[in-house]
C-alpha cells in the first residue's frame, strides 16, 4: 500500500512548482524589470534589494522542495517497512541511527532503501540530482560550513563571482574552503530540475510497483507494454527492474 499511496507525491512538488513557486519569482522578475524602466533616481537602490530579496526567495524555495522530497522519501519507506514486517537496522554503527526518520541522507538510508525495497538508491537515474538537491538544501539551512566547502569542490559555478579564469582574482583572496554562501545562486532552472527529479523518482517507482504485481489486468499489462518501450532494454528479476532500465 505504500507504493499506492505515493502515486500523488510527483504531482504535489510540480505543484508547488507550478502554482507557488514559479509566480512568486516571475512576480519578482516582474519588479526588477519595472524597475530597470523606471528614471526614478531611487531605482537602482530598489533593484538591488529585489535582488537581494529574489536571492533569499530562491535559497527558501530550493529548502522547501528538499524538505518537501525527504519527507516523501521517509514517508514512503516508513509505510514499506511497516507492512512488510521488516527491520532493516542497523545501518551503521552510529548511535540513534535505528529509525527511517533517524537515518542520515547517503549511505544510511540507501541501505535502508535497498533492504526494503531490494534495489538501491543510486540505481535510479534520479539520484544524482536527488543527492545534490539535499546537499544544496542543507547549504541553504546551514550557510557556511563542510556542506557548502562540498558544494564548492562539485559546483563551483553556483559562484558565478567566484567561478571562471576572469575571477581568479577573487578566488584567491577567499580564506576559508568555499566562497560565502551569501554569494551563492541558485538558477530557476536548477529548481526546475529537481522537481522534475522528484517526478521522475516517484514515476520509476510506481513502475517497479507495477512490474511486480503478479496478476496483473489487461489494461495494466497494456500500459506496461508502452511503458517498456519508453526505457532502454535491461533486466527484469522477480518483479525488480534492475539499473540498467532504471537509467534508461
């Protein structure tokens, strides 16, 4: 049943994408470009507060969605371990961690992951912008520190001030291991991109659900027949889609 209760959790983050996120930055957008219009000798004073305030706005929203993607990932495995019956503990040798809310993001939950559901995280051609979207989250929640000095080392270009040959000027008078994160941007299109993510996620893993329902209804099996031609040819092993079709 956890598997049917997610079928909604792609559809909410577009949602929200759809309906909160994206007219709230086009209505800033809206602002900057008045704005830049306007001979108003107070403008560029205005101009740069929006910035300033569409800069926070971004940070906020990318926070919500990685709140709103972890706390459907949680749920879900929650709801399997609840009705399979199964303990998938421990996962590591660090203390507290022996619940589906406890378990750290990255090797602790994949484990968890792969017991419960017998596949692993990283199998999904979703993960790896899953993973960054909850190490941008945590830069957005925490600011400086080991999660933004990571950030820097895979995407320094979410430093435009900071990134390319005509800043290394810049780069070298930096003290600390990254950039402050008071300079980083984060691009609607990143945004886009991991709802899209989520989607994807919870797509492949209705597709899994589906694929492993022995009896299945002729309009189910028809629909799985169009679904197969979608990804590229891989495995299937007792009703479990192995990696290569889950990156297809």
């Amino acid at each position: 049943m956890a598997d049917v209760y997610n079928y909604r959790y792609g559809a909410i983050a577009k949602e929200f994408l759809t309906l909160v996120v994206n007219p709230s930055l086009d209505a800033l957008d809206a602002q900057v470009d008045e704005w830049e219009k306007s001979d108003d000798p107070a403008s560029g004073f205005i101009i740069s507060d929006l910035r300033e305030l569409i800069y926070k706005t971004r940070m906020a929203f990318c926070l919500s969605i990685q709140s709103l993607w972890e706390q459907q990932i949680r749920t879900y495995l929650s709801g399997c371990q609840q009705e399979l019956g199964i303990n998938p503990f421990p996962v590591s040798n660090r203390r507290g961690a022996n619940s589906v809310q406890a378990v750290y993001w990255g090797d602790e939950l994949n484990t968890v992951f792969e017991r419960l559901r017998s596949i692993t995280l990283p199998s999904f051609a979703s993960f790896k912008s899953l993973d960054l979207l909850m190490l941008v989250g945590n830069v957005c929640r925490h600011g400086d520190g080991s999660s933004s000095a990571r950030l820097w080392s895979i995407r320094p270009d979410l430093w435009p001030d900071y990134h390319g040959p005509d800043n290394e000027f810049l780069r070298s008078t930096l003290t600390d291991q990254a950039p402050p994160v008071q300079s980083l941007e984060i691009p609607r299109e990143m945004l886009e991109d991991f709802v899209d993510r989520i989607c994807l996620f919870w797509k492949d893993t209705n597709y899994i659900y589906e694929e492993s329902i022995e009896r299945k209804h002729p309009s189910l099996e028809a629909r799985l027949v169009l679904k197969r031609a979608e990804r590229s040819p891989g495995i299937r092993h007792e009703g479990v889609i192995t990696p290569t079709t889950l990156e297809g």
